[in-house]
C-alpha cells in the first residue's frame, strides 16, 4: 500500500528523517510515536504525497510517489483518508456539508442515507446542521473523522486526533478507529499519548514504532 525505502527529508538544512525503510501493509495498525519535533507529522506528510522525499523512494499504492502529477496525487489521496490534530472546517457550511465536501470535491453526490448512516456512526447524528463554531472539540474530532473516511479509503493516518481531548472522549474516538480497522481499514495513528496506546493494544494487534535520531524503529515492549 504504502512503501518507503532509505527515505530521508530534510528540512532547514539539516536531516529530520534519515535512511526509512517502512511498509504499510493492509489491514494493519500501527502506532507512530515520538518526541515533540521528531518528524512524526512530516513522516504522515510523506505517506499522503503532501511532502517528496529528499533522498530515497516511497511507492504509494503501487505507484512511484515522485512522478506523481497533481491529478494523479489527487486520485491516490481519495485512498487515504487524513485525521489532522488541528482540524480545519469552513464555518459557514453545517457539519454535515464539511463531512461531504471531499465527495463535492470529487464530483460525486452524497447520498442523503450514507451521510446519515455516517454521522450516526460517529455519534453526530443530531448536530447535522451545526456550524463547526457550535461544535466541542470532541465533536470537532469525530466530524474530522467522518470526512476522512466518507470516500471509503483504504487507509487512515490520524496526526495526534486525540491530543486535545479529554480521556473519555479519546476513548470514542480510539474506539471507532478499531473498528475501521476490524472491517480492514489500515490505520496508522501518531500519538505521544502512550496510555492510548496500551489501551488499543488490549483491543487490537498494534504495532509501535518509534522516531528517534532521526530513524525509525519498532518500539520495545516497554510499551
């Protein structure tokens, strides 16, 4: 799905990911942690296309991520689905037109049934026609969530999706990325919130990898 190999990006002149060999295989989980300013952001970046590596080569769904063209790079993000910490919404479309904007996008008509079926899934049901000011950031969270998965992609990387929320309410959303992952979705979550982790780890078959000087590496079973 997603192939890095000796991946290396570098940023301000000096070197913040070196020598990444990684496959993201379907129907995994995974865990991405790592020290504020590690590179666990530009490493997703790199996974979505958003950013090229300086050195090496990533495959994205069989193709060569550097000779991508914007229409192609457009095409291979309908299959990954992104949960930004800091989710961004326009303020004068209600939840429910945030949620199907990538469809509208896309040229496609959401389906009054599915976007409901959706919105009920995350537990949004009834603020549908709210504005993302009226909304919690809980709310806020679950609605950046329906949005990334509306166009069914087969894999979701989430930066952070819980780092502000309370315990209760990162439990929901750990909860529904499980289950995206029990009907096959690949998921790989970057997170510094290790009792998140060891709480997924008791519900799925997680694995952790950890960024550190600048390489990754599978976590120990400290965690």
């Amino acid at each position: 799905m997603i192939d890095l190999q000796n991946v290396a990006y570098s940023y301000g002149g000096g070197e913040l990911l070196s020598d990444i060999t990684f496959r993201l295989a379907p129907g995994s989980f995974h865990f991405l942690t790592g020290p504020s300013g590690a590179g666990k952001t530009t490493f997703l970046k790199l996974c979505y296309a958003e950013l090229q590596p300086t050195a090496g080569h990533i495959q994205i769904f069989n193709r060569d991520g550097r000779n991508l063209s914007r229409d192609e790079v457009a095409t291979v993000r309908r299959k990954i689905g992104v949960v930004h910490q800091d989710c961004a919404f326009l303020d004068h479309l209600t939840l429910a037109e945030n949620v199907a904007l990538p469809l509208m996008v896309a040229g496609m008509e959401p389906h009054p049934d599915d976007l409901r079926d959706l919105l009920n899934w995350v537990g949004l049901r009834t603020q549908a026609e709210a504005l993302p000011p009226q909304l919690s950031g809980g709310e806020r969270q679950r609605a950046a969530l329906a949005r990334a998965v509306i166009m069914s992609p087969d894999v979701i990387l989430a930066d952070e999706p819980t780092g502000n929320l309370d315990w209760e309410m990162s439990m929901r959303l750990l909860a529904l990325l499980v289950e995206l992952n029990r009907m096959g979705k690949t998921v790989l979550i970057a997170t510094h919130d290790l009792n998140l982790i060891r709480s997924a780890k008791a519900q799925v078959a997680a694995r952790v990898l950890r960024i550190q000087n600048r390489r990754l590496q599978l976590a120990g079973a400290d965690l």
